[in-house]
C-alpha cells in the first residue's frame, strides 16, 4: 500500500480525494480507458488495482466492499464479470499508464490510464503449458520409482564389489608397513 501523501490532496480534503478516486475509478472500469492528469492517473492506479483483486476473489463480501466505493451497480457487475474474468490469469499490473503530452489550456501534463485486459505474455503461456504437461506425466513418474530401484540396486552391486577389492589391498598396504616400520628398527 502507497504511503498516503502529506499536505493538501487532489484539489480538496481526504473526503473530496476519496470521491473523486471512486469516480475515476468509475469511469476507468466503464469506458475501460480515461485521459486524466498524471497526478490523478498516479493516485487512481493502485485504487483500481486493489478494485480489481476484489473483483477477481468474486465473493459476496468482496462485492460489497467494493459496491461500498463505488456506487453504481452496472459498472460493479462489469468489473465482476467482465474485467475479472479477463485479468484471471494475471498477477497484478491490472492498469497501464501512458505519458501523453501536456494540456493546451494549463499546460498540465495529461495521461491515458487504461485497463490491461490483454492474455498473459506468450512466455507465461508456455511455462502453464509446462506445468500442465508435467502434471499428466506425475502419475507415469509414480511408476518408475519402482525400476529405478532395481537399477539403483544393480549399480550399487559394482561399487560394493570395489570396495571388497579395495579392502584387502588396504591391509597389505598396512602389512608392508608394519614389515618396514620393523625392519628400521
């Protein structure tokens, strides 16, 4: 959560601020896209976001919190049904903030803020896909531990082996140098 900013807040008090955040966020989830300041576009993002992950929990409570801030019944079943379902397969990075010059009245610098309602990236596609895949193969994997047992067993035969050669070489290397050690004396 964004630390709340110190001093005056957009043009009013926090009760103004939270209004026009709640018709921002309005507007941004009916039109799917708005052209606002870059302060406004800045502030509405992780509103709409969290608006968003309410919306993609999908229970009761959820819509009344957000039917709570926002007030209009049409636009709340839009996001609900529309805009979550959309953004399903997406972690977070629900809105899109676009830099668009300044406005020829004031010269404020303006912004199109905009919901991502694209499918997940081609590579994130893939790597579900890989998941998917490797779960079909879990029960087949379930299977082969039993003839990795066998082999495991059959290449443990051979290093056992080794070390019984290896044994008895150690205690004729330890035979010379008893020999050795009592031939210096």
């Amino acid at each position: 959560m964004p630390t709340p900013t110190k001093g005056p807040r957009l043009g009013g008090g926090p009760a103004h601020e939270r209004l026009m955040l709640a018709n921002l966020a309005a507007a941004l989830f009916e039109h799917k896209r708005i052209t606002t300041t870059v302060t406004k576009a800045k502030r509405l993002k992780p509103y709409a976001e969290r608006l968003v992950t309410f919306a993609k929990r999908g229970d009761l409570a959820s819509r009344r919190r957000v039917l709570g801030l926002i007030s209009n019944k049409g636009v709340v079943h839009e996001l609900f049904t529309d805009i979550a379902q959309a953004v399903e397969n997406r972690d977070g990075g629900y809105t899109r903030i676009t830099k668009i010059g300044n406005r020829k009245g004031d010269n404020a610098p303006m912004a199109v803020i905009e919901l991502v309602l694209d499918p997940v990236s081609a590579k994130q596609a893939v790597v579900a896909e890989a998941t998917q895949a490797a779960a079909k193969a879990a029960p087949a994997a379930e299977e082969a531990p039993e003839a990795e047992i066998v082999e495991t067993e059959a290449a443990e035969a051979p290093e056992a082996e080794a070390a019984t050669d290896e044994a008895p070489a150690a205690e004729e290397a330890a035979d010379e140098a008893d020999e050795s050690a009592k031939d210096a004396k």
